[in-house]
C-alpha cells in the first residue's frame, strides 16, 4: 500500500473566497488511498462550534488526487481555523500546519480575512456564451473604395501582406448569421489603424483603421450586435506598438528629448537597438515603467467601453505586459465598468492571471494542446487526458472555469480541420467535447464550415460563404443548438470519468444531471447505467458521443 502524501497551502491556489461568505477549499492527494476527505473548521476562539464539510472528489468516479469544498459563513468570512481529516481503510490521518499525523492536531491552518475586492468572480453574462473569432480582413465585404488599396479576388491565396477587404459593414451585414449559427459574443482581431494587414503594428488607437471602415461603422456594428444579444470584444494590443506609429517615430527621430522616448526600451544611444515583441522590429515593445503610457493606454481602454459600448478587451501577449501595469489596468477598467470582460492571450499556466484578478479569462491553449492529444492524434490514453483535465480544473479559479476561452484553433494555429488531417470524425468528437465542456467556447472564423490552412498566412483565409450549409456546417450548428438548448450544458458544473474505455462527464444544474459519453473508438460500446441508478444499458457507437439524463 502507498505512503498517503497530501497537499495544501494557506495560499490562493488552494483557499479563496468565492463570496463575502464563502471559501473554496482544495486538497491533492499525491499518493496513497483514502475513502473519504474532510475539513474541520471554526472561528478562531469559538472552538466549542466546530463545524464539518465533506469534500468532494473532481471526478465523478472518486478516481482524482483532488478534493475541494464550499465553506459557507452565516457572516463575513474570517479568522477561520481548519485541518482535514483523510479517512482510510485503517484509520484517520489529519493534516494540518504540523503535516500530516495519526493525532488531532494541536495547530491549525488559517484563514485571515475576506475583503470585498478579494472575491473571485466574473461577470454574470459571459456563461453561457458561444463565441467567434474575426479577422475583419478576411471575413466579408461590402462596398469597398479601392483606391490606394490592392484588393485581390475574394478566393485568392493569402500572405503576410497582401489586402482582401473586407470591413466592418461587411460583419454587420453577417451579424444575422452569426446569430442565427447560435454566437452570443464577437471577438475581434485588432482593428485599429494599422500598417500591416493584420493590425498588430497600431499606429492610432482611437482610430478604426481605414482599409475597415470609420468609427461611425463601428459603432452602427456595436448598436446591432447588441440587438440581437451578441457581445463585442476588442483585441487591445499593448504589449506593443507600430514602428511607423508617431510615437515611436518621434522617439527615433528626437531620442531622449522625445517625450516618448520612456514609452520605449532602447537598450543604448543607438535609437535602432530597441526591444520588439518577437524580435520584431516592425513591432517595439512598451515600456511600462512610464507613467505617461500608463495613463494613455488606461485611457484607450476606457475610450471604447465608454463612447462605443464594447463588452470586454482580448489582451495580447498581456501575460508579457509589466505586471504592475497589468494590475492597474484591470482595477482601472473594472472601476469605470465592472462588467467589462478581460481575456488575456496566454500559450502556458494561466493561474497568475486569474488568481490576481488581473482577468477573468485566458485563452485556454492547454486544454487545446490536450484535446488534440485525445480526440485528434490519439497519443494519450483516456486515463491521462482525465488526469490533465482534473488538474486543469484544480489549477484555475472555480469562479472563472464558466469563462476559460476554449478554443481548437485561432489566427496563430493551424486550421484545426488541416491538423485533423480532414478526419471528420475525430474531428467533430473535439468539437462535441469542446462545446459540451464548461467555458466559452470560440470559432475561429471559417473554422464551422471546416475551412483549411497552414499557419500564417495558411489559416487566415479570406471566409468561404460558399461552404455554408455543407455537412460540416450542419454538424456544428446542431452541436450549438445542443448548448444552447441546454441550461445544463451551458452552466452546470462538471466532473469527469472513465467507464468501459469511454471517457465522458456529468454536468449538473438544478438538480438535473446529464452524462456525456464520447466514443473515439471504432467499435460500438455498450455501457451498464447502473451506477447512476439507471437500470438499462447503453449503446454509445464509434466515432460518437450520447447525451444520457441520468
């Protein structure tokens, strides 16, 4: 029999308040087994009202080394004392400040105090959501003045610099479809001026690019999109700016006697040896140690929620931005508008930036880079994709797991049919996985009609409108309908399990459960429902998934 080695921390990443009155509360085991978990806790000189918990294990079959728990105050929480209790087949052991021993403990962990800003949460609307990744460029166009602009023919092949216009009125002349797909929420590639054709390299933030259309355009987008309860977010790039902006131009031009010139991280008298995002150049990185960026970037900010409406920022490479600024510009924006949605891009660990509430979400690569493993590659068995989801779901803050931007494929990614090898049905299996999962889950555009590409310029096609109504299309927008027709799937919470070579889930909302079972085998699987009190048996067939209310 294994060593029982358990694991909590008086830190964030295992107690925060999800309320003014309650605590979330995780444990791991590392090794060992045990039956059953649970947490005492009191306020501190109150020791004569000890109180009980049972903690729940993440997986649905008790299979996952991690526990957690809800502790609910009748008051504000604080002064709270605590240990667990493992209960194993020989005895109990208890963990405490001290470790874990055979005796009761003598001292305790603690938690201190629950400060309203301490609250872990997100804004009401964003659950439930489905959302849709644009790049303006490349998704439709109306009436165009070419002159100045080098369009090429719709279907052309895309590169780094070549210009397809497409503009803002085109995305509101697609508003319609977008809602009738089942998309509650846009999330825009930059579009402010800009000299590249993706506008990562701005050059006016306050400007719509002009090869887009005008600020009135945006705004007339903005107006309809929230007609019909589709939600806007922006891509603020800040991480960075344009070589040719005239900010960095005027720092170049007038070195240190620039007022721009601390905007900027020259790294010598020599003003062309500066630090750029990727080493770049087209692209300088700010510097935030100025004063005079942070206010002037707070205010881009405030300027689009403010006079345009717009819901929330995606935040580019933000886990690159100074960490100070970061957290100043989260409070900023949170004070002027706190149901404003921040997202921040992120390829690794997001925790840093959930756990701070420097945002309420980060785009969700992990779970990605996993799901491919499973459903695509089939590289890891059931058991491991189980084990990186439950630490997944341990890693992230319980509050914002509804929000996590969960994503097959983006502007940055090979199109996620090309990466399948145009397997339909492992492909539409990911699918199913990521639209049944908790979270957001985002299209990249074109990706619902099975669009094909490389990575850039291969993924960013221009739309292919032609291929709307195919079998692909159909399959996904039944996948949305069954989200959204589903308050369970939209909000329930989720726990995972193995059963019969299957993985799968229970969601749960309101009393009412559902099991999702995915099949990525190439047998049919029968399965025994009588765990769940269901006497029958099911069939789940290749290359499928079965919804079961259990």
């Amino acid at each position: 029999m294994k060593k029982i080695i358990a694991r909590h921390y008086e830190s964030k990443e295992y107690i925060y308040p999800i309320a003014i009155n309650k605590i979330h509360v995780k444990l791991e085991v590392i090794s060992g087994k045990v039956n059953n978990v649970k947490i005492k806790f009191w306020k501190r000189f109150a020791e004569d009202k000890i109180a009980s918990v049972t903690m729940e294990n993440f997986s649905y079959d008790s299979n996952s080394p991690y526990y957690e728990a809800v502790i609910e105050n009748h008051e504000q929480s604080r002064y709270l004392h605590y240990y667990f209790v493992l209960e194993t087949d020989n005895s109990n052991l208890y963990l405490s400040r001290d470790g874990l021993n055979s005796q009761i403990p003598t001292r305790f962990f603690e938690f201190q105090y629950v400060n309203k800003s301490d609250v872990i949460e997100t804004p009401e609307w964003i659950k439930g959501r489905i959302g849709y990744q644009i790049f303006v460029d490349r998704f439709n166009r109306v009436y165009v003045d070419e002159k100045g602009m080098d369009l090429l023919d719709w279907d052309s092949e895309p590169t780094r610099e070549n210009i397809f216009g497409g503009n803002l009125r085109g995305v509101t002349a697609k508003l319609d479809y977008l809602k009738n797909l089942g998309i509650s929420l846009i999330v825009f590639m930059p579009i402010f001026s800009a000299t590249s054709n993706h506008k990562y390299d701005t050059l006016d933030y306050f400007k719509i690019d002009s090869n887009y259309g005008s600020n009135t355009d945006f705004k007339e987008l903005v107006d309809k999109a929230h007609s019909l309860d589709i939600k806007i977010v922006l891509d603020g790039v800040f991480n960075h700016m344009g070589y040719y902006s005239k900010e960095f131009q005027d720092a170049l031009m007038n070195g240190k006697n620039s007022k721009y010139y601390s905007w900027f991280n020259f790294n010598s008298e020599d003003l062309s040896n500066y630090l750029a995002v990727g080493d770049y150049k087209w692209m300088p990185k700010l510097n935030y140690e100025s004063e005079d960026l942070c206010d002037h970037v707070i205010k881009i900010g405030k300027y689009w929620i403010e006079n345009y409406n717009i819901d929330g920022w995606r935040l580019d490479v933000f886990d690159e931005v100074e960490e100070r600024f970061r957290n100043r510009f989260s409070s900023e924006i949170k004070r002027g508008n706190k149901e404003t949605f921040l997202i921040s891009e992120t390829w690794h660990d997001g925790y840093e930036l959930l756990a701070s509430h420097q945002v309420h979400s980060v785009m969700n690569y992990l779970l990605r880079n996993d799901i491919i493993d499973y459903f695509i590659d089939q590289n890891i068995s059931s058991s491991d994709f189980i084990n990186k989801l439950n630490w997944l779901k341990f890693r992230y803050p319980k509050p914002l797991q509804s929000a996590m931007y969960n994503l097959l494929g983006s502007h940055d990614t090979i199109r996620i049919a090309t990466r399948s090898k145009n397997n339909p049905h492992r492909l539409m299996l990911a699918y199913a996985f990521l639209f049944f999962s908790a979270g957001l889950p985002v299209i990249y555009y074109g990706d619902e009609v099975g669009m094909t590409g490389e990575v850039d310029p291969g993924c960013r096609k221009s739309m292919e409108w032609d291929k709307v109504g195919n079998d692909f299309y159909r399959e996904i927008k039944k996948l949305i309908e069954i989200r959204n027709n589903n308050e369970t799937i939209k909000f329930g919470d989720i726990k995972y399990l193995r059963i019969n070579d299957l993985i799968g889930f229970v969601r749960n909302y309101k009393n009412k459960k559902i099991l999702i079972l995915f099949n990525t085998l190439d047998i049919d699987k029968e399965v025994s429902l009588e765990e769940f009190q269901v006497d029958n048996k099911h069939l789940v067939e290749k290359h499928s998934y079965s919804i079961i209310e259990i």
